[in-house]
C-alpha cells in the first residue's frame, strides 16, 4: 500500500496522452499533490512543456499545443473548467479529475464544450497528497475560514465532513481496497465519518468491484482527541524536527527567516523521492542525524577532490568528469541544503533551550511523569518563549486533570505572571474540556504495565537520543491490539454489526484515518513497523492518513479556532478544578450597576436622554416594520404546457379556456404550437405550426379572396357558427377543390404535440383539450365529435402525456427573475410540478379525463431584496367513462351514477387560493441585532444583580444568625 506510487502511477498516466506537447492545468488542490508524486524531469520527458493553474486568466493562446488539465471535482475548479472551455486556448483538451466526477457536472461541461475542443475526461483518484508511502495527508489544515468542527466537539463542519469523505474514497479506490470499517465509539465523529464512507461505497458499487480477499482490508477511523499528548510534544527526529520547528508544507520548507541564508536556500525541496539523504535518515533521531550528515559532507569532499582540475589527466578523465558532473552538482546543492537546515534546527534548539523543555515534556507524557517542580522551572525560566511554557501547562493538566488540581490552577497563575496572556492561558482549559479525561476513550497515563514501566526507565541509559524519544504515540498500542486481535469490539466497534468475528482475524492491510490530524512521530511509528512486516513473510501493512499532518503550533490553533464555535462554557475551568483555579472567561463578568446608577451626574443624564432617543428609534423601526402589508394587484397568470396525445391527429384538437367570470376563448391559437407526430410517436418537425390550424387551413389564408366561403376553412367556421357538423368535406366544391378530404386520410393516424402559453384570469376556470371545434348555442357550449367519432378505421382516444403543466407569474418572463425563482425552488425542494410526466392511457375514444389544481401564489423575496412572484399548485386527477351512466352498488352497498354530460378531452380545471406563500431569505437588521443586544445585555446584568442580591442578603443572615448563637453560649 504505497500511497506514492499509486499517485504517481495516475499522474504518468495522464500525461502520457496524448502523446505531443501538451500544457498541463492544475488547481490549488492538485498542484501540491503532482508535485508530492513526480518531478519536472518526468513531466518533460512526457512532452509537458508547462504547468500552470488553470485559474491564471493571463495565459497566453497557444491553439496548437495539446491541454490537460487534471483538477478536482469542486466547485471552483469546475468553473474555472468551465471559463476556459468557453473561450478554448489550446486545441485539445484531455480532463482527469481527482475524484468521482457527478453526473450534473459532466452535463455541465458538456454544454460549455461549444467548440468541442474536449478529447477526452477520465476521473483518476488521486484526491490526497502522498506525503510517504504509509502517510497521506487531506491537506486541510482546519482555520476559522475552514473549520473542522461544528457547534461542539463531536459534530462536524458540512464542508470538511464531505471533504474527508471523499479523500478516504479516492484513498480506497487508488489502492483497489474495498474493507470493512471500525471506528472508535465514544466519538460522534468518528461514527459518522464512518456511516458517510459506507454509505459512499454502496452508492458507487461498481466502482468497488474489487476481488475479493481472504481477509477483508480494515479502516480504523480515530478521533485526535483521544491523544492530545502525541502533537503538543517537542520532536527528535528528522522529518518530524523540521515540520514542529519550520514547518513541512506539501513538501517544501520556507528557511526566507533564517539569519544569513543564501537566497537559492530560501525555499527548499524536502521529499523522499527527490532527496536520497533524506530517504535515507528521515526516521533518524536528532543525534544520529549529527553523524550522518557529517559523513555526508565528507563524501561529498572526497568526490570533489577526484572533479579536480589536477585530476584530469587523461581522455578518460575527462569523459568521467562530464558524465559526472549534473550528478556532482546536485550532490553539492544537496548537502548545502541538509546543512544549512540542520545548522537552523541546532540554533533553535539552543536559542529556545528545547533540550530542557522536551526532557519535562518526555516525563509527562510518559509513565516516568514529571516533578511540579520541574514544571515551574520551565515556566519561571525568562529565556524559554512563552508559547513553550503554555505546551508544558496543558501537558501537566493533562495528566494531573483528576489528581493535582491545586497544581494546576498555581500553574496558570503563574503563567499569567510570566508573559502569557489570558487569552492563550485559557487554552489549558480548553483542551481539559475539549479532550481532558472524560472526554478521551483511553487513558493515556495509566495503562502502561510494570514491565513497559521498567522499560521506559531504562531508556534513559542508552544515550541522550533516547531520553527525548521516551514516548510512543498511542496509536503504537491501538496497532499492537489489532495485530494481537485484541482490539475490543465494544470501544472499537465494527461499523452496523458488519465483521462479526472479524476483530479475531489478523487483516493484510490496516488504513488508520486520524480525525483531526496525524503526526510525523506517528508516521515514524508505521513506518518502522512497516519495515519489520516486510522482513516477515505474514506482515501487515500499515498506512496512516488524516486530515492533516500537525505540528504543535497547528494543533492548538485548530483548537483555539473550534473553541470559539463552541459554547462559552469551553473557557470554564472544569468542574473538578480546584476553587483557586482563575477564571478566564472574557467575557463582560464583574460588572455591577446596582450602586453606580444612584450617582447622579451630569454625563449620566446625557446618557439617559441618548438612551431614551435610541429606544425610541428602534421602537418606531419596529413598529413600521410591523405595520407593513404586501398587496398582490396581478390579476391574471400564465399557463405554461407540453402534452402529446399520440391518438388524436391535430385537426380534431381544439384548446379552449373559459372561466367563472363569463370569459371564454375558444381555438386558442395564439402563443400556441402544435407539432403533429406520427403513430410511432416520432417527431415530424417539418410540419409544425404556429397554432391549433393546419395546413390546409393556411392554404386557405393564402387565397385570400373576399367575401364569405370561397375557402374550405370559411365554410367549416361557417358550419359551426351555425351549430352544424362538418363531417364530410366531399360534397362541398371549394373542399374538393384544396383536396381536404386526402390530408385528411394522411393525418388520420397521426397524433400531436400541443406546446405553448396561454393567458388567464386569476378566477377559478378550466382549459380544456377537446375534439373538433367548440361552439356556442344559447349559454351552452358545445364541441364538434362527429369527426372524432367518426369510424374511418384509425380509432381515437385521449391518452396523453403531460411533459409540462406549470403555472407562471409576470416575473418569470424576465429571465434574470426566473433563474432566482428556479434556484430558490430546487434549494427547498419544490421544483417538481405534481403534473410532470403523468401519462394516461385508454382504449376508448368516449373517455374524459379532468384534473383538478389547486393554485397558491408564491414569493420569494432575496437578501439583495428582490422579489420574484411565482406559483406552485397541487393536482387531483378523475377520469371517467362516458359510455357508462352508472356503476351500481360498490362492496359498501353505495350507489354511483353519472350524468350524460360530459365530453371526451383532457379538462384542467383550476382554483386560485387567496393564500400567498412567501419564502424569504432574511438577516436580522441592524436596529433589530442592537435592540437584541442591549436586551441581551440587560437582561443578563438583570438577573446577576438580583441573584448578587439574593446571595448577600442571605450571606449577611446566616453571619448575624452565626453571631447571635456564640453570644447566647
């Protein structure tokens, strides 16, 4: 399980094609990991003659270069994809995202690729930055921007949750791992990263569809609050030095701030792949590094003699000399690096006097523990920074939490005295309440046995490395419990009851993912392990990953940026604190006004007259704002519908819209396209109209003759002004004459598409789609059927599909408007229309189909203060047949019949209800925030004075009752 290698296997792949030069585009996320994983000589033997972020708008137009552009899937990428593929600068582009691409996204890019320029999109999970080849790192570093945590320490962030839950998935499917998954119980978190991540397999089955093992791989999920101990220590080892005194960050160290650095060694490359001293002695304690560097130098003098001019001296000097000499000078830029930045680490060793300080932190983080003494010591020293001082109070109170409380609290009292600011001392009570002993799962300092104890004491004999490298990271037992099959099912549970007997079984591969963040020192304790299970023919291997990779620096300032999202009572000293322990809560305690408002002054009487002018401001605001009334004075809408009836040809459809009021339209055509399709329910585009008329009815427009009935169409609106029936066209001559009864026979088994927008009164009414043309006699309306009825060997119905029926406001004709509309609709979930995709079927050409809306005005109303009037409505649906008057008696012995009323079609009768809908985006104002504020203030100041009361006045009685006592004894 080489994390670098899979990386880097995606990361050649990718630049491989095509084969030409190419330019390859990264983002802020996939730069690090590319250059975690390759170098600048692999990419340009693969023809990748620049890199650049695919942000960077100033890029230069090179049509005749390939692209390729490896990102991840988020949002910004995705936009930053999406500008450039609207305005293409190269001439091909091959897209390889870092993690599952969703199907929305790949719609997205498939609309913008309007010069389809896009050759190729591939998703290649490399969604992590390989950092060794047993640690990956999310690189989410948690800051108050991007936090980790929720309202509490067990709940997460939205955004990091789904962050980590997509790093671990590309984690599995680069390493074609699909494992069972435990997780450490008393943690919220962890459950939940866990249920997320499972969740995530199922849904992506297809992409798991590993073979399967003997042994399933295991995920062991572990919340960093179970051992705060193991980042707030100083470290001893090479890579974990450098990263807790100068910072490792995506592989690179920043050494600008070191006193006389030569400016090629400002920044510096520190990988494993890159740098064979560094593979090499990573793992090394601080005093083996000594040693190794200085026969490194050595070498590097006794090759720099033999590159000599004096040398030289022959034909086959000289070749060697050229073949040797790119190697030569990387060695030399090698060694200058790794000596300049152990002469740093020494300095800083020296300047913050650490070998001190990392000798009381090994004791109190090991079973030695350490004297109250030595702890004050270090706290009294001047010459020790202040932050050093505050690591060493929160590993104290993190052993001592239960047993030397009145140590602790002396000891923030004296931190307070020695440069350390309230608001970093109250940092020890946050990590007590954040992850003190009632909130860890483990004990950290009791579970050692008597046989480790001896050990840990005699480690102190064999050197000077060994004394500040007493601790093992708490994980060293977690992983010796799985390895023993002893890690209990009941603190360490599989996930759903799923690996029943599983903890019995020793797993093959083991992915530890730590919540919060992982260190260097526990890196180093998988890596050593990792090297005895390769020496060993039935070894596991171990790979460790986390959110982030932290030094001590970062660790607590994850920490102070959560608290501050936590409840206040974080800053409380905890309740088994000794009653000297100071309180550090910032907040406004303290105050009392109860004496201070009896003093009569003139600055109080202009704060009064102030005060009753802002109360009076804020309650008039109010009071307007409660007055305010919204009046809709809209009095008609817009019907917006799609539906094919695949039965009915287009001449036989009549659209008509009438309601209470008395208004009527009959033969809408207006706004209104019919489509005719044929009986296989393919489009016949060529034949669409403008309205429900068709073609031979426009022949009869072009005519455009005068007078009455020189036209078929005159004489067929001249038959149903007069209530008759135009069912046989043959015996009228101008019918013959346009051949009206053969496009008849062509349309006979054609059905139709009527699609469009038609205009209605805010009053209950009804549209109906109904055969043959409607007309009126008396107050009655009527519709032609003999043509649809007629037998002419193509039977009819009115089975239909609804593509679209919605109901729209004035607002939504203006684009801008309905794009916020539709937004807000899917952001609540109500975007679908109930008569969406509703399909009717029947065999019957006498058959009736009605639905019945219920119409409710919506509005939504924006923080930038637009307002975009829509609707919503909800459907019942009737059919009915109509050769059927009546239906007898149902099993309860209830009769039903119908009247002859009634005609084939499909009826949309709708009903507006006066009620109004409005969803709002709102933030509180400003006069509302103040006037809360000083509620808020008040009212507490308030309460405090009258409990203070309370409390003195009961004071002072049970003093009086106590003197009364001793003098009557």
């Amino acid at each position: 399980m080489d994390v670098v290698k899979a990386v880097e296997t995606y990361i050649t792949k990718l630049v491989s094609t095509p084969s030409a030069m190419k330019v390859l585009l990264l983002d802020t996320h996939t730069t690090p990991i590319v250059s975690l994983a390759s170098t600048q000589s692999t990419l340009l033997s693969h023809q990748v003659y620049l890199t650049d972020r695919i942000d960077n708008g100033k890029r230069d137009r090179m049509s005749h270069m390939k692209c390729v552009c490896f990102l991840q899937p988020s949002e910004d990428s995705l936009d930053a994809l999406s500008a450039e593929l609207k305005e293409p600068k190269y001439g091909e582009y091959y897209l390889y995202f870092s993690n599952i691409l969703s199907k929305p996204a790949i719609e997205r890019l498939a609309d913008v690729d309007e010069f389809e320029v896009v050759r190729e999109v591939q998703e290649y999970f490399a969604d992590y930055a390989p950092l060794l080849p047993c640690l990956f790192s999310l690189n989410h570093t948690p800051t108050a921007e991007k936090p980790l945590y929720g309202s509490s320490p067990n709940v997460w962030d939205f955004l990091a949750l789904e962050r980590s839950v997509q790093g671990i998935t590309a984690v599995l499917l680069s390493l074609k791992k699909k494992p069972v998954i435990r997780y450490e119980k008393t943690s919220g978190m962890a459950k939940k990263l866990a249920s997320e991540v499972q969740h995530r397999i199922q849904a992506e089955a297809t992409l798991f569809d590993f073979r399967l093992t003997q042994v399933a791989p295991l995920v062991l999920i572990l919340d960093r609050r179970n051992d705060p101990v193991t980042p707030l220590l100083s470290q001893w080892t090479y890579q974990a030095m450098v990263h807790e005194l100068l910072g490792i960050h995506n592989g690179r160290v920043n050494l600008s701030m070191v006193p006389d650095i030569r400016p090629e060694l400002s920044e510096i490359t520190l990988t494993t792949i890159t740098d064979p001293f560094f593979q090499a002695h990573y793992l090394a304690t601080f005093g083996d590094l000594g040693t190794s560097l200085k026969n490194y130098v050595q070498s590097y003098q006794s090759r720099s003699l033999a590159q000599s001019p004096s040398s030289i001296n022959s034909i086959f000097d000289m070749k060697r000399f050229v073949e040797e000499y790119p190697e030569f000078r990387k060695l030399g830029g090698n060694v200058s690096k790794h000596v300049a930045l152990v002469g740093e680490l020494s300095r800083l060793v020296d300047r913050d006097r650490l070998l001190e300080v990392g000798e009381v932190e090994q004791g109190l983080a090991t079973s030695s523990g350490s004297d109250f003494k030595n702890v004050q010591a270090v706290v009294n020293n001047p010459v020790v920074p202040a932050w050093n001082k505050l690591r060493v109070v929160i590993l104290y109170a993190l052993r001592y939490q239960k047993t030397q409380t009145s140590n602790i609290a002396a000891l923030i009292n004296l931190l307070l005295s020695n440069g350390v600011s309230r608001e970093e001392a109250r940092l020890v009570y946050v990590f007590l309440n954040v992850a003190g002993s009632d909130q860890r799962q483990d004990d950290l300092f009791s579970t050692e046995s008597l046989l480790a104890k001896g050990r840990s004491a005699l480690k102190g004999l064999k050197g000077v490395e060994n004394v500040y490298t007493q601790h093992t990271p708490h994980l060293s037992q977690t992983l010796e419990n799985i390895f023993k099959g002893r890690l209990k099912d009941t603190t360490y549970p599989f996930l759903d009851g799923t690996g029943t007997n599983m903890g019995l079984q020793r797993p093959q591969d083991v992915i530890i993912f730590m919540i919060g963040g992982t260190t260097y020192e526990e890196a180093r304790t998988v890596a050593l392990l990792n090297q005895e299970a390769g020496n060993s023919l039935t070894g596991t291997r171990i790979l460790l990953g986390g959110t982030c990779v932290h030094n001590s620096s970062s660790y607590v300032e994850m920490i102070r940026a959560a608290a501050e999202r936590f409840p206040a009572s974080v800053y409380e000293p905890p309740p088994e604190s000794a009653t000297t322990a100071p309180s550090l809560n910032l907040n406004l305690g303290g105050v009392n006004t109860t004496e201070d408002v009896k003093v009569k002054t003139r600055t109080g009487a202009l704060l009064t007259i102030i005060s009753a002018c802002i109360i009076l401001a804020f309650t008039t605001i109010e009071f307007f704002d409660y007055r305010r009334v919204g009046v809709d004075t809209s009095i008609k809408l817009s019907v917006r519908l799609n539906v094919t009836f695949p039965h009915v040809p287009c001449y036989l459809l009549s659209l008509d819209v009438m309601d209470i009021s008395g208004e009527q339209q009959r033969d809408v055509s207006h706004n209104i396209l019919k489509n005719r399709i044929t009986k296989t329910g393919v489009d016949m585009p060529t034949l669409r109209g403008e309205d429900l008329r068709n073609e031979i009815d426009k022949l009869a427009e072009r005519r455009a003759k005068s007078g009455c009935c020189n036209s078929c169409e005159e004489v067929r609106q001249a038959y149903t002004d007069k209530g008759w029936s135009f069912s046989s066209p043959d015996g009228i001559e101008q019918c013959v004459e346009e051949g009206w009864s053969d496009k008849l026979k062509d349309q006979a088994d054609e059905g139709c598409n009527v699609s469009g927008r038609i205009r209605v009164n805010k009053v209950v009414g009804s549209i109906q789609i109904s055969p043959g043309r409607s007309y009126q006699a008396g107050s009655r309306t009527f519709q032609d059927l003999v043509p649809y009825l007629r037998d002419d060997g193509n039977p009819h119905d009115f089975g239909h599909i609804i593509h679209e029926f919605f109901f729209m406001a004035d607002d939504e004709y203006n684009p801008n408007k309905a794009k916020i509309g539709k937004d807000m609709k899917e952001r609540m979930g109500i975007a679908d229309n109930p008569l969406d995709g509703v399909e009717a079927k029947t065999t019957k050409a006498a058959y009736m189909y009605q639905y019945f809306l219920k119409v409710v005005s919506t509005q939504f109303r924006t923080l930038e203060g637009k307002t975009i009037n829509t609707h919503q409505y909800s459907s019942t649906q009737f059919e009915r047949d109509l050769t059927k008057f009546n239906e007898g008696e149902n099993k309860q012995g209830i009769f039903t019949q119908h009247g002859v009323a009634g005609s084939p079609g499909a009826y949309f009768n709708f009903e507006i209800s006066p009620i109004l809908v409005v969803h709002s985006e709102t933030r509180q104002s400003f006069a509302h925030f103040l006037t809360s504020t000083c509620a808020i203030v008040g009212g507490v100041l308030t309460v405090a004075a009258l409990l203070d009361g309370i409390l003195f006045a009961t004071g002072r009685k049970l003093r009086k009752g106590g003197d009364g006592n001793v003098k009557l004894m």
